[in-house]
C-alpha cells in the first residue's frame, strides 16, 4: 500500500491487493471494538457530575462517532478496484476530519483491547516475530493508522 498526498490538497491511497483494502476495512472493525462500550460513553463517565453532557452531548457524540466510521465504510468499500484488487482511494481535504476520526477511534479502541503503549519498547521486526499473532497485528495496525495520520496532519489537515 502506498501513501502520499496529492497537488490537490488530498491524500491518495494505493492499494495493491486484497491484503491492503482488509487492512483499510478494519479502521471501522476497530474503531467499532471499543471494549465496555461506545467512546461517546465513556467521555460521559468522564463528566458524570454534569447532568446536562449525558442528555445533550453524549446523544450528538454518538451520532459524530458513527457517522465518522460509517462514512469511511462507505468510502473504502465504494473505491473502484480492478480484478486483481487494486485501487486507489482518495481522503479529500474536506473528509480529513470525518476520516482523522474514525481512525483515532480505531487507535483508541486498539490501545483499550491490546495495551499497545506497554509493548513500544520491544517494537521492532525481530520482537514482531515472536508476539501473539492477534496481538502483532493490532501493533501494526496501529502503526499504520498513526502514520495514516501524521500524513494526514502534516498535509491536508489545517
């Protein structure tokens, strides 16, 4: 897969089999894994002592979350891809936001279920080998989604 941003101001996404669009499917599989329920809940737990957040924020949190994940599913699976599973995918820079969402529930949902942060010191190829598979790949994914977006902040994001 290979990543870059365009002349327009958007960020294309060169997807080179079928490997590389399940990789970008599960940006919503994870984001929509989030253990002990929804991130719009768990923010509310953060605000427990103001009545108002639960009936007024919490609600449109949700909705932002799930239309964030929805609208990436959408993009991902509507992409164009030829018979041998390649395509491209293009971020414009006024779906940014939507899609830098949907990916940090991902990173978030995928730190909450693995602990990613306790694993940073024994990251490289070599400790890769000999970690759980499902594990492995959570850390990669990670590590994608979080260069997803830094490219994203430092080239189409304002």
């Amino acid at each position: 897969m290979r990543v870059a941003p365009t002349l327009d101001k958007s960020l294309r996404i060169d997807a080179e089999s079928a490997t590389d669009w399940l990789v970008l499917e599960m940006i919503c599989t994870d984001a929509s894994q989030m253990p002990d329920g929804p991130l719009a809940d768990k923010l509310a737990n953060y605000m427990a002592a103001d009545e108002d957040w639960n009936e007024l924020i919490t609600p449109e949190l949700s909705d932002q979350f799930n239309e964030q994940v929805r609208h990436v599913s959408r993009a991902i699976s509507t992409a164009e891809k030829d018979s041998k599973l390649t395509g491209s995918l293009f971020i414009k820079a006024a779906d940014a936001d939507i899609w830098f969402g949907a990916i940090n529930q991902a990173r978030l949902s995928l730190e909450e279920r693995h602990d990613i942060s306790k694993h940073e010191d024994e990251i490289n190829e070599d400790a890769l080998e000999y970690e759980d598979p499902s594990l492995k790949a959570a850390i990669i994914r990670y590590h994608f989604y979080t260069s997803l977006q830094s490219i994203m902040l430092d080239y189409i994001l304002d």
